[in-house]
C-alpha cells in the first residue's frame, strides 16, 4: 500500500489533523506516501476566470499546506492535494491515475449526540468506491498492529485482489489474525468453503452462530482484544446496510478500533 489518500472537511479541524498524523504513521511503517485531498469546484470557463479558478486551486493548495504544517512527517512523502469537483467523482477519477492503495477516512461527525458513525460522504465512499477504506476512530493514536480479528459470514473470496491489503498490514508488523465465521440464518453451504489465500494468512479459526455478523463481532471483541478489525464490502457482507442507504447508524455499528474494509465480491 504504497498510496495513501486523506480526504479532508469531513470533519472537524483537529479530528482532521489526527487521522492525518495515523495516516503518516502508518505509511511510514509501509513505506509509502499520503496525499491530503480537499475539493474545490471551479466556476464555469469564460472570459477570465480560468485565472480565478487558478487562484481557487492555490487557495485550496494553500489550506492543506497549512494543516500539514502541524504534523510530525516522519520523513514521508505527505503531497497536498487539490482536486476540483465533487468528492465522490474526484476520487476515482485520481485513482485511474494514481492507483490509490488505501483511503483513511473517519466519522464525519463523532460528537456523542450524532446518531451517525458514518455520514452521508463517507458512508457513499465506502459503497461505491473500489478502494480499499481504513477507518480511524475520532483522535485515535498510531500504534503497531499486531493483533487483528477478521470477521465474515462467507470464507469464498472470489475477487483476487481483496486480500491485498491485509497480506501487506500482516506481513509488515508480523501480525497475527484471527478468522471469525458468523454464521447468520442466510448461512449457504458454500459459505463453509474458504478460499486458499485466505486460509493461508489465518492464525486461527472460530465460527458463531448470531441474527447479525455485528452480533458475532461484539460477542468476540473483547475477549480477542484486536488492533484492527477487517471486514469485506459486499451484498451478504458487513455493510449490506450500506446498499439502501449511504449512512450508518451508531446502533447499527461503532468501532473504536481501526476498521479495515476490504472490498469482496458483489
């Protein structure tokens, strides 16, 4: 995971600036380099304002420039980031580029009176986007990451480049990971098969049988104690949730431990 991208105003300034740091963090420990992104959107072409919307772009540059100036860099490349238009379009239009391996991104409203643990942006992006997402809880630290529980109700993983991600997380801090097969009432048969790679990259098994695969996760949490949680975005898969609606609800979901979501078959 060599490209990291950062998108910024989804939350408060100093929220913002500690999920920067963890992004900076754990590039470091990849080797890799973060891009902090914040929009802009361009006023239409004509006369002079494509002179305008230069300025608008330097504006923006400018911005990121300064929130960056209050990071601890590492020595990691930490590139500001520019893009005009919307962010949901901007994104994957840089990715076709750029090959982003990773986005880092938060709650986009953490106090404790919101009922969203994602809100409407961030919650599009980790449904639309085929970009693996790693989501920070509000103000959380960088630390290694040793342990990390992996939570599915079907071991099939059928897009090949899915478990890129955690292939990389695991091998470079030496991390162990604990498979858990939730077992829910839409249990099929052939959930029971597990792919070879995945396999391969499993310390241990557990299965649970729960209504939810949220269930089994909260039911094996603390008595696993990760640093990470993973989970796989699809139809039959953690966040099916996400496919009627672009938001998560607290009581449907919070994690206050990083969140690693990989993108499974549809």
């Amino acid at each position: 995971m060599k490209n990291i991208l950062v998108p910024l105003g989804l939350s408060e300034k100093s929220i913002t600036v500690s999920r920067l740091q963890y992004a900076i963090d754990l590039a470091k420990e990849l080797s890799g380099t973060v891009y902090a992104v914040e929009v802009f959107k361009e006023l239409p072409r004509s006369g002079s304002l494509p002179s305008v919307n230069k300025t608008l772009k330097e504006i923006t540059s400018s911005l990121i420039e300064e929130m960056l100036s209050k990071l601890d860099h590492k020595g990691v490349d930490v590139i500001a980031l520019p893009l005009e238009g919307e962010l949901l379009e901007a994104i994957p239009k840089f990715n076709l580029e750029n090959a982003i391996d990773l986005i880092v991104l938060g709650p986009e409203n953490n106090t404790i009176n919101d009922p969203y643990f994602l809100g409407d942006t961030s919650g599009s992006l980790v449904k639309k986007t085929e970009i693996p997402i790693l989501i920070i809880p509000e103000n959380y630290t960088f630390t290694p990451i040793k342990k990390v529980l992996m939570a599915v109700k079907s071991g099939n993983v059928k897009k090949k480049s899915a478990l890129v991600p955690i292939k990389e997380i695991l091998s470079t801090f030496n991390a162990e990971m604990k498979l858990l097969q939730v077992k829910t009432v839409d249990f099929l048969p052939e959930d029971s098969e597990f792919q070879k790679d995945l396999g391969e990259i499993t310390s241990s098994y557990k299965s649970s049988e729960n209504a939810t695969l949220f269930q089994g996760v909260l039911e094996h949490l603390n008595e696993n104690n990760p640093d990470m949680l993973c989970v796989f975005r699809r139809k039959r898969g953690f966040f099916a949730k996400l496919w009627e609606e672009n938001t998560v609800l607290k009581k449907d979901f919070e994690s206050r431990i990083p969140l690693l979501v990989l993108r499974g078959s549809d």
